[in-house]
C-alpha cells in the first residue's frame, strides 16, 4: 500500500500521510473554531518565541549548557576537595595502622587508589544529571530538539535525533535504547551510531582531574569546549554515513511540544539521585573489581629488593601488557600508565582515573598530593589524552547495546572506526597543541 501511494503521490508515502492528518486537523478546525478577540499570546507562547526561535534560540540554548558545564565544575569542587581529603586522610591512616604488607597495599592503592579516585567526582556528576533533570521535567528537552531539526537535517538527520544525543551525556546504553522512538530504521541506526560521541559521565571524572591539573584557568571553557567537539564529531559522523552508508533522504519530523512546567526540587532531585545511585553502584560492583584486578597486575610479579616502585611497577603485568601497545600511542605522547588507562576503560570508562589512582600512587607522608598533581605529562599530551577518551571505542555495555540494536556489524565497525579517528584527532590535538602550551 506504501509504495502504491508512493508511485501515485510522487512522495514518501509517510509525507503523504502526514499531510493528510494536518489537512483533515486544518478543514475541521475552520468549520468548528471561533476565534477570540483577544490577542494577547499564552505564556508559553511567548516563552517560545524566545527558545524556539531562529536566531535568538541558539545562543540561549548554548548560554544554557555553558552555564550547565561552570555550575558543574565550580560547585562540584567543593565536595570533590573534601572527598579527596577524606580519601588521602583515610588512606595515611590504614597505611600506619596496618601491617606491611601485600593486605595493606590492596586496601590503599587498590580499593582507595582506584575507587577513591572516582568516588570523589560524583557530587558533579549528581550536578550534571541535576541539569539534565531539569531539561526534561520542565518541558525544554522537545523544544530543544525543536530547535536543533533545522541543523540536524543539514547533515542527514532530524530533531528527533537530538534527544537520544542530549540524553548520551548522562549515559550511552539508554541513549542508544531511546533511539527506539525513531521509526525511520536509516535515521534510527545512525543516530546509534554516533550517540557514543557525546559526553557520558563516565568521562567527566577524567576531564575534571585533568582541567584541574592541567586547565584550571581555563576550567569551564575546556570542558565545554570537549562537550561541544564530541557534537561536532557526531554532526560529521552523520553526514559522512549519511551520504555514503546511507544515502540522504528528507524526513518530515513531527513533535508534540509539552506545556511548560515548574518542576519542583523535590522531583528534580528524586531523578537525579536515580540516576547517581546507579552510578554509586558502578563503582560497589565494576569499578571496585576491576581496581583490584589492576592492582593485581601492577603489584605483581614483585621486583627485586634494590627495585624502585616505579621500576616495579614498569616490570609488572599490566606494565607488559600496557608497553607491548606502547609504540602505537607514544606519537600521542602518552605515558605507558596512560595506555593501561585506556585499556581498562574498554570495560568502563571509569575504570581510566581508576587505573591512573592505581598506577601514580601516592609518595609516603604525601596525604595531601592530588592524583593530578601526580600526572607527570606535558599539557599537551594531557589534552590529547582527554580527546582519546572522548571518542575512542564506548564501553562494553554501551557496544553491547548498539550490538542489539543495530546489529553485530554496526557496532564492530563503529569501535573499529570510532578508535582510529580517536587516534587521528588525539595525534593533531597533540602536535598543534605543542606548539602553543
């Protein structure tokens, strides 16, 4: 029946149908609406014509996410400082109160070294889910698709789109699930395609302790400027599958904007710890695992008794494992430590301060010595680092959802191609940035 339609429209047959619809809707409404004399615009009509509105709707839109990365670095530095002290204090303490040994290294620098380091970046993590929160209940997430179709369309896609990539900075798996909403299959599996580009919060606790060690004049303008890159990655993503893998077609894109609503605090906050409490138990189950899984590997075998810790630790397994993919990242200027990071990360991308807790212990008596202060890197590299993580091969879990929904193939070659042009962006961030920092 589509395609009968098809051959005697001479359009899609789903343009046709929306047509229909509007023009039923247009004829009914003439017959039966009286319209008032009254002129004045509802409330959130005129709302709208500020966000929705073409020229005006993208500053504010972008003002908003601004405003969304400083609140979530400024006022996560608070409790981050005090989690960290009491991470550091905690640590010195066991570390005099237990007895030398295999037990005691374990419990500091497996445990609190490699969870610790990730426990402390949750207060911004609950602030950037806050945002989120409050873009949904208050009705701005449509309106914000809204506004993005125009620029979507541009390369291959709609508005539709854009939600499953905003929701993508909290977490890729139910990102990637909502591209369900997508009826289009072409404009659903490029959507799934390139929603791993955007920010989750599993790597903000990297860009915090980076920009705070590296960055922390620049704080908020890096941060959202490595937000705003992994959008610009996705957009050329889009366009390149989509006049290739996926020839281009238009697409009517059709959205119920909801009324404006005040959500309450309560609300707002009762989401936001949904989702943080499901990051909290992460960190109880994958990232706890997994730290002890890489301090195992870099504490054993143990070196000779002249061996400094850092000569142990290069002679270790991980060390190994981390120097045999060592000549591929070195033109990126990373650290060995560094590429164990990234190797561990394939499981979850927490698992990379994790890892660099684990692997830049802290020196004896130093409590107060921040993990960042402990990264023995040029700036440059540092930059390159965080542009790796942005877009390099997603989390298992997030491959596992592409898997079931686009299909085996789909997400084979997004990792394949997603961690090569990793390595190409890190490779010129790294070379340009050199000859300026």
């Amino acid at each position: 029946l589509a395609k009968i339609l098809e051959r005697k429209g001479g359009q899609d047959s789903e343009s046709m149908i929306s047509d229909a619809k509007y023009a039923f809707i247009a004829g009914a409404l003439k017959e039966t609406m009286v319209r008032s004399t009254e002129k004045r615009k509802s409330r959130s009509a005129r709302i709208d014509d500020l966000l929705t509105n073409r020229f005006w709707g993208y500053p504010v839109f972008l003002l908003f996410m601004f405003l969304m990365f400083e609140a979530t670095f400024v006022l996560g530095a608070y409790p981050q400082e005090w989690i960290e002290d009491g991470v550091s204090a905690l640590s010195a303490w066991l570390g005099t109160e237990l007895p030398e040994g295999a037990f005691r290294d374990m419990i500091t620098d497996g445990v609190l070294g490699g969870v610790g380091a990730v426990l402390s970046f949750v207060p911004s993590i609950l602030i950037l889910y806050l945002f989120i929160s409050l873009m949904e209940d208050s009705g701005y997430m449509a309106r914000a698709a809204f506004l993005m179709d125009r620029i979507m369309h541009t390369f291959g896609l709609h508005g539709r789109s854009f939600i499953p990539m905003l929701m993508g900075f909290g977490c890729t798996v139910p990102a990637v699930m909502a591209c369900r909403t997508i009826e289009d299959r072409r404009t659903r599996i490029i959507t799934i395609l390139i929603t791993p580009f955007m920010s989750c919060t599993a790597r903000l606790p990297l860009y915090i302790l980076i920009i705070g060690a590296f960055f922390p004049d620049f704080a908020a303008p890096v941060l959202f400027c490595l937000y705003i890159f992994g959008i610009v990655m996705a957009a050329a993503a889009a366009k390149f599958l989509s006049s290739t893998v996926f020839p281009s077609q238009d697409i009517p894109f059709i959205i119920e904007l909801p009324p404006y609503r005040m959500p309450g605090l309560k609300v707002i906050g009762m989401h936001a710890w949904s989702k943080c409490y499901g990051y909290l138990k992460k960190l109880g189950g994958i990232v706890l695992a997994a730290s002890l899984v890489v301090w195992a590997l870099g504490y054993f075998p143990r070196g000779t008794e002249g061996m400094t810790p850092a000569q142990q630790q290069e002679n270790s397994y991980i060390g190994r494992i981390s120097k045999a993919v060592d000549p591929v990242m070195e033109p990126l200027g990373f650290t060995w430590q560094m590429t164990a990071g990234l190797v561990t990360g394939l499981s979850a991308k927490e698992l990379v301060v994790s890892t660099l807790g684990v692997l830049y212990p802290a020196e004896p008596g130093e409590s107060n010595e921040t993990l960042g202060s402990r990264l023995n890197v040029p700036p440059a590299a540092a930059l390159a680092f965080m542009v790796f993580v942005l877009i390099y091969m997603p989390c298992i879990s997030a491959f596992s959802a592409i898997a079931r929904e686009a299909g085996i193939r789909y997400a084979a070659a997004q990792a394949a191609g997603s961690t090569f042009l990793a390595w190409l962006c890190a490779f010129a961030v790294f070379r340009i940035a050199s000859c300026f920092i």
